[in-house]
C-alpha cells in the first residue's frame, strides 16, 4: 500500500482550509509523481474515498474532502475528548526525556518574534499535540485519531495565524508542559481539554469553512 500512504502523506501535507479552492487529485499526475502504474493509485483512491478522506464527482475527478464547520466544530470536540485523556495517561506513564522532548519542540521560538515564525511555529503545534497523544501509551486512543488528525493538522495550521492565536497557544502549551513536569493528571487533563475546546470556540467565531 505504498500508493495510499504516499497519497494520504501529500493529502496531509495540503493546506485544505486556507482557501475555498477545491483540491483536485489527478490520477496521471500522482502516478507519474510516485513511479507507479494507474492501478495502485485507483486503488489508493478507493481506500481513501472509503475513509472519507476524498470523494469522486461523477465528470469532474476526485477531491480532497472538506469538512462543513459543523462537522469540524464536532471534530475537535471528539479530539478534545481523547488528547485530553492521553494527556492524564501521559501525566504518570510518560517517560522524563519524553516530556522534556515537548519543551524543546518551542525552544527556538520567542514570544516578540512568533509572528515572523508562522509556518514554523504551525509545524511545532502540531509535533506537540501529536506527541501528547503518542505520549499517553494507549494504542487505541492513537488509532482512532489517525483519522481525525489530516483535518485536525488543516484546522489547527489556519487557525494558529488568525487573530494572534498563536501567542493563546503559546501560552497553554507551556501550561500543559509544566502539568506534565508536575506529574499532575487532573491538571493535565482539564488544560489540554480547555486547549481544544478554545480551538473549538474559535472555529464557531472565525473559521471559514464550507456550510
């Protein structure tokens, strides 16, 4: 299945809600891409489309699928729900260099300069809240967010540049951090809770998505 984790890979990679532009996928461009024949790459599709990560239109192609803001708000509510519970776990099972690993996620960014340091600083938040999820030990927990995590990663990339957001999450994610230093699992718990759910109540006000 290297055709679907190459195609899933660049999927994630799109920035599929800074814009209102439809993401096509063309089937002879992708097959020339990768080095494989058409038939791989159909079935990629097939798989993806099963997933809910593209759609077929009949005349038209297949299209990286864009969720509606209400199924977006209902999204991070259910990403709320299981990073904050690997959050508690990761409080007692993680490891010391695991915790201190989070830290230096942020290391090089300075609250003055965060503003030039956007794309940067975007692929730092989602290394963190990745990390915390992998953190907390529980294999299901990890497996029922791989899904949500290509419109989770979208999501929180344009949201971190809107209305100095990225200053908010600078903060909560040190908060999360010395939780965890603390060994504190309640603590834990509730900050990267209210975390998601401040991303959830900055979506219903901001966020452009598809109706």
């Amino acid at each position: 299945m290297l055709a679907y984790e190459a195609l899933k890979r660049a999927i994630t990679q799109m920035d599929i809600y800074g814009s209102t532009t439809e993401f096509r996928l063309d089937e002879r461009q992708l097959s020339e891409t990768l080095g494989v024949s058409r038939t791989p790459i159909r079935e990629a599709m097939t798989v993806l489309e099963q997933e809910g990560f593209v759609r077929s239109v009949p005349r038209r192609g297949i299209f990286v699928v864009r969720k509606t803001k209400r199924e977006i708000l209902d999204l991070i509510v259910v990403w709320a729900a299981l990073e904050s519970m690997a959050a508690r776990l990761a409080a007692t099972q993680a490891s010391d260099s695991e915790i201190a690993s989070l830290r230096r996620l942020f290391n090089e960014f300075e609250a003055q300069a965060l503003a030039n340091q956007m794309n940067e600083y975007s692929e730092a938040n989602i290394a963190f809240h990745h990390a915390v999820i992998s953190m907390g030990g529980c294999r299901l927990i990890v497996d029922m967010t791989e899904n949500l995590f290509l419109h989770m990663r979208a999501i929180r990339a344009v949201s971190v540049r809107q209305e100095n957001r990225f200053e908010i999450s600078m903060r909560e994610h040190m908060a999360i951090i010395d939780a965890l230093e603390k060994r504190d699992p309640d603590l834990a718990e509730r900050l990267v809770r209210e975390h998601t759910m401040g991303l959830a109540a900055h979506v219903e006000r901001h966020g452009v998505f598809p109706e």
